[in-house]
C-alpha cells in the first residue's frame, strides 16, 4: 500500500497543527507528537476536527491503535487511552502508537452515543454501523468515517483497540468482545484483566469487524457505565491495554494482571430481556450476578405500584448488562445474560457489539 505524505492544511487550533492525512514515517522518532485530524464538514461548512496522539518510538515495531468516542457518551474510553499515552515515553519505546481520542466530534459535543443532524427535521446515525464509511455515503457520519479510515486508520495500523462503554440508560462489566476461533484475537484479548469476555464474530459496519476485514486484529473493550469516568474500571482497562505493549514488546516491563489472573468468566450467547409492558423497573440482581433457570430477575410496578411484570432467567450465565433507567417502555431492554451456548456464534444470538437497548 502506498500511504501519502502527513499532510498539513496549515492551520491551527489552540496551537496545534491540523493534518489530513497521517504517514507515521514522516514523524520524528522519540517524541510524542499532537494533531486535530480535519474530519467532514459541517452543514456550516466548518469542519470537526479529531484529536490525536501519536506516540513513535525510536526503533521499527508495531503499530498500536487506541480508538475511544465512535459514541458520544462514552466518556470513559476517552480518560482510559489518555492515560495509556501518558504512561509511554517513546524513547524508550519501539512501534508507535497511535490514538483517537473522540472520532464521533459531533455526537461527543452533545454527550450522546449517536452522531445528530440536522437533516430531516434533526435525525442521529450509529457510527459504529457505518464502517469503514463511504466517500459518498448518504450520512456525514459514514463520510467522515471513510477520511478516518483512508487517510489515517488503515494505512497506518497493525492493530488496535476500539474503547467503548455501554450506552446511556444502561451499566455494563468490563468486558470484550473478540472471536476468540482467532488465535491472535484470543490472546489479544486474555491479556486484559476484565470480568466477562464473550466469543463473538461480529457485526458488519462495526470498526471492529472493518479492521478485522483489513488484516488489522482488534477488539472491542468495553468500560463500564456510560457520561462519567468509572475509575476502577479505566484501571484495569489501562492494566490490560499496556500488557499488549509489553507483550508486543513495544515497551518493556513486566506484565501485568491477566484475564487468567482475574478468573474472567466467558460466554458465546446473550439472553437478552425486554419489558413486555410499560412500568417502573425493580432489578432484583446487578451486573455479574450468576443466575439459572427460572431465576427471578426483575419486577414492575405501574405507577400505582401493582406488579405489571416479572421477568426470569432462562439460562444458566452471568449478567453482563442491565438497565439503571427504572422507567421501562415496552421493549426495553431489562438485562443481557453471558451464557454459553453449545453452538459457536448461534445464529441469531449476536446483538450490537455496543448494546444499546
């Protein structure tokens, strides 16, 4: 592949140099270098703008991406690849790294997981439906994914992390999905110290499944609650994340805990729960409850108070999502239960990579 130049547009924003395209070769080595990244335009012709740290060390390696904001309210994927860069010092360093840090500018500017428009009385797009965009997609939201994956994801990387949290309304564990039938997913994703991983193969338009599709191997991590920083949980996300380094030997330093360390538990399958009826929700477990079959796991009330639903377990697994809103519409997702299914990736059984209700 033939990558252009870093290109400059020659302007700045609070002192730092725009680019529109990124060749890390062109960057000095043993430094940390910062850039906006000039996405699509705006219906004001303006145009939103990327933040990136790129991290090149001193000696050849590979090339690590950290990618967090493909939603909007996912706030702690951000602080967890702010500290990863903070912690590397790139004379010391081989590779590079590179990170993203809020690539869904306009959903990020209102805090919400979807990217608004104006268009059609004021609509919203699931980014991470859109991958890897399309130059003349029908969405700013799939056009300014096909600048981000032409001109600076893809030529670019050899692996990567997509960030994630759960989407507001909900809370999740510390989680991964990765189709672990990849050997190289499965130790990718075994060196994170996180609760609950599931084997999952995907889901077309999700950046984790274009950069798969690319040769680049990467997975989804997702931290927790969404719109706040989830301390404990950026952690053990930022734990597992310098362990690649270290065992990609990019940097050098011991490795740290493991999903083998932490007793991860590992499911293939979601049972996922909805409300039958509108009413006001009473979850009687909370994320990493063990529950069986026939396992009580929620009620709800009317606003009179009157039990209007129950809701029950049919599998033997670990709650992995649930709903913190207690107001419940029909439909709602109430939980999603990590279970084992006997057939690999049953069909039917793969929800959105960020479940979102």
């Amino acid at each position: 592949m033939v990558v252009a130049p870093t290109t400059y547009t020659g302007d700045t924003l609070q002192g730092v140099p725009v680019i529109s395209h990124l060749n890390l070769e062109d960057l000095p080595p043993g430094q940390t270098h910062r850039f906006f990244f000039q996405g699509v335009a705006m219906g004001t012709g303006q145009y939103w703008y990327v933040p990136l740290l790129v991290a090149r060390g001193v000696r050849p390696g590979p090339r690590l991406g950290l990618i967090a904001g493909v939603h909007g309210d996912e706030l702690s994927s951000l602080r967890a690849v702010q500290q990863v860069m903070a912690a590397l010092d790139p004379t010391a360093m081989a590779g590079s790294a590179i990170a993203v840090l809020g690539l869904s500018r306009a959903a990020l500017e209102f805090t919400q997981a979807h990217w608004p428009m104006a268009y059609g009385g004021g609509r919203s797009v699931d980014m991470n439906r859109v991958w890897p965009g399309d130059d003349h997609g029908d969405t700013p939201a799939s056009r300014h994914a096909a600048l981000l994956w032409q001109r600076l994801l893809q030529p670019n990387l050899d692996r990567a992390i997509d960030f994630h949290t759960v989407s507001t309304g909900s809370d999740f564990t510390l989680f991964i999905y990765a189709d672990l039938s990849q050997p190289d997913l499965r130790q990718m994703a075994e060196l994170f110290p996180v609760e609950q991983i599931k084997d999952d193969a995907g889901e077309q338009g999700t950046l984790e499944m274009a950069l798969i599709q690319a040769g680049i191997p990467a997975l989804t991590l997702e931290i927790g609650s969404p719109r706040i920083f989830d301390h404990p949980q950026i952690a053990l996300a930022v734990e597992g994340t310098l362990n690649l380094f270290k065992h990609y030997q990019i940097i050098e330093a011991p490795l740290g805990r493991t999903a083998q360390d932490v007793g991860t538990f590992y499911g293939n399958a979601f049972e996922t729960i909805r409300s039958s009826t509108g009413g006001f929700l009473e979850l009687l477990v909370d994320i990493q409850a063990r529950v069986s079959p026939g396992q009580v796991v929620a009620r709800q009330y009317n606003a009179f108070g009157d039990q209007v639903g129950e809701y029950r377990a049919t599998v033997t697994g670990q709650v992995a999502t649930i709903a913190r809103d207690a107001l419940s519409e029909p439909g709602s997702r109430i939980m999603q239960i990590l279970y084992q299914h006997p057939q690999p990736h049953p069909l039917g059984l793969q929800p959105p990579l960020d479940p979102a209700g």
